[in-house]
C-alpha cells in the first residue's frame, strides 16, 4: 500500500530492502539508519507511518481494512481486539524500535510516533481465515489483479516489488534457507499463518499456530517443503532437463513439454537457426523426433538448404532415411529443391548407416 500512495523512491527513502540476518524484532538498523527492510517489526512500523498520514487514524485503519476485502475478494476480515490489547500491552520493545528509528532520522517529517505505533497495533490485529489468506495470496501470484472480482487492487510494478522481497525477507531469520530450499516468495507471521505464492499459478494460505524458535509455523514450512518436492514450483526447476525430474509440472498438461520441444527442434531446422537448434537439444528432446506428419527436423532443413543445419543434425545422429507420413525422406526434399551438396551429403550419410534412401521420381 505504501509503494501505490508514494511508489518505491520514496518509500525505500525511509526503509531498507535487505535481509537483515538478525531476529524479527531486533534493535537494529542498517548503516543508513533505516530499518533493514519492510518485512521485519521495524520495517513495518515504518510502512504503516506512510499510509495516508495527513488523515485520521480511524480512516487510516479503514483504508487498510478495505485493502484487505479487496484482496480477499470480501473475504472473512475482522479485527481482534483482545490481539490489540495484547499487542499494546507488551509493547515495550516496538515502542524501543520507533524511538531508536526517529532518533535516527528515519521517519518522514511530522510523524506523530505515538499514533504510528497505535495504527501499527490496529493492523497487527486484523484477523482473516486461511481461505481469505489464500485469496490474497492469489491476487498477488495474478499480478495485482483479484482471480475472482477482477478488480486491479496493486500495479505490477508494486506485485513485482514485493514478491522480490518476499522472496529474500519474508521468512524472519529462515527466509535464506526458504529460498534455497523452496524457492518460492511467502511471508509469515507469529499467529502461525504463512502465505505462499506461486507466481502465475496461485496463491496459498496456511494456518498451523506452533511455532518453531524463528516465529515461523512448523506445519506450514513443512507443507511448503513437500509441495516443492512434488512440483516442480521451485524458483529453478526450469532449469530441469524435459523428462529428466521425477516432479509433477500441474501447470502442463500430458506430454506438453515433449509437444513443445518438438515445435521448437523444427522451428529452428526450417529457420536454419543452429543455436535454437542446440537450445533444443539441450532440453533432452531426441534430434530424431517427428511431427504428425512424421517430418523431421533433417527433412525441413534438406527441403529449404540450410547445409550447415543438415551437418550438424546427421554428426548428431539423425536418420538420413526417415520417412514422412507421404513416403519422403530428406533426400527426396532435398532434391526437389535443388539443393545437391545437401543431396549428396544424404547419399553418403545413407550409405554408412547401410540405408539407401529413393531419390525422387524424375
């Protein structure tokens, strides 16, 4: 909401974004005297001075509170006030962090602390379900838009900025080993709720209040580690050679990715393009590999006379002698085009694997 009301220049004046290495509520700043980034205590008490602070309190809480519908699609958001009080009870620390902040400069002009750690408190004590939770997480893997309403609630440039640091920071003192191991954006909190993202996919939310010493669910943190180990969701799994993972891709349906790799292998051989060409064979998809119509990539490349393309396919194992669904070989192609280095390479490729490829009728 901070980044929508003021965008990242300003906001990043008054708070950090790198992983601060310490706990969740540490005294620290960092060597500009912000608070490290906007996903820790600090961080958050200096976001939540930037909302809207030429307005009241009240209607402060209550743009936060729509925010929240917004991006739950009306979903269950209520405030706790036995949280509230709670929050404002023990509050010694935060209230510690706002002043070791404003004696560092890092508020912005005219900030009242007090009532910054008040409406701070407020939002600390907005409840929803797990399914709302979820629901929010969505509309940020769509990219700021509500899956269900439709509504635009953030730009893609704030959904972006936050996801990036979600990814690095939003897991207290884990959030290293989260994204090592699991790759994804999320971010927790202490009620035992985790929101996790799956950009262009989906949203999820998990609630499980035990916490481990961090202030991070136990269950939920497991939950994420068994998804990423079923689904190739992980940050780089794309680096995973085509039929080369035990994973589940949900995103593709049966024998897609083999789909794919093909179009590309003969999008490349009727361009001539060697370096798609080897992009492809990079992806484990076999240089022998047809099309419906049984065309290979050495028969598109013999039919428009990309020599070199023709080469490279036979030192790499293509069959010299295959034959389209109309009888065609490559050598057929590349005689009807006139293409005779090309022809004679077929000819002599043929001949050393014991094949004899027909010519064309004249």
């Amino acid at each position: 909401m901070a980044l929508e009301e003021h965008g990242a220049g300003v906001v990043h004046r008054h708070v950090g974004r790198e992983p601060s290495g310490l706990g969740f509520n540490e005294l620290s700043v960092n060597s500009s005297g912000l608070p490290h980034n906007p996903m820790i205590n600090s961080g958050a008490i200096m976001s939540t001075s930037l909302l809207k602070p030429a307005t009241t309190i009240a209607d402060r809480f209550d743009y936060v509170a729509d925010t929240w519908r917004r991006l739950s699609a009306g979903g269950t958001v209520g405030f706790n006030n036995s949280v509230y009080l709670s929050e404002r009870k023990t509050a010694d620390r935060n209230f510690a962090l706002g002043y070791f902040m404003r004696e560092h400069g890092a508020f912005p002009p005219g900030t009242d602390l007090i009532e910054t750690l008040e409406f701070y408190f407020q939002c600390c004590s907005i409840e929803v379900d797990a399914n709302a939770l979820s629901v929010v997480a969505g509309t940020l893997a769509n990219a700021g838009i509500n899956p269900i309403t439709g509504d635009r609630v953030f730009s893609v440039d704030t959904v972006q900025k936050c996801l990036s640091l979600m990814s690095s920071c939003g897991m207290y003192d884990y959030s290293g080993e989260f994204a090592f191991t699991i790759g994804l954006p999320a971010k927790s909190g202490v009620s035992g709720a985790l929101m996790l993202v799956v950009p262009g996919v989906m949203g999820l939310g998990i609630w499980s209040p035990r916490l481990d010493s961090l202030g991070n669910s136990v269950r939920a943190v497991e939950f994420c580690k068994k998804l990423v180990a079923t689904y190739n969701f992980h940050a780089f799994d794309s680096l995973t050679v085509e039929g080369n993972s035990s994973k589940r891709d949900p995103r593709r349906r049966r024998n897609e990715g083999q789909v794919e790799s093909i179009i590309r292998l003969l999008w490349s051989a009727s361009r001539g393009d060697l370096d798609e060409l080897r992009a492809a064979l990079a992806t484990g998809i076999d240089v022998r590999a047809a099309d419906y119509d049984g065309r290979t990539a050495l028969h598109l490349a013999a039919a428009e006379g990309h020599l070199a393309f023709a080469e490279f396919l036979l030192e790499r194992g293509a069959n010299p002698s295959a034959r389209d669904r109309w009888g065609g070989t490559p050598l057929t192609d590349a005689e009807r085009g006139g293409y005779t280095k090309i022809a004679d390479m077929l000819k002599h490729a043929a001949s050393a694997t014991g094949t004899t490829p027909e010519a064309s009728p004249a």
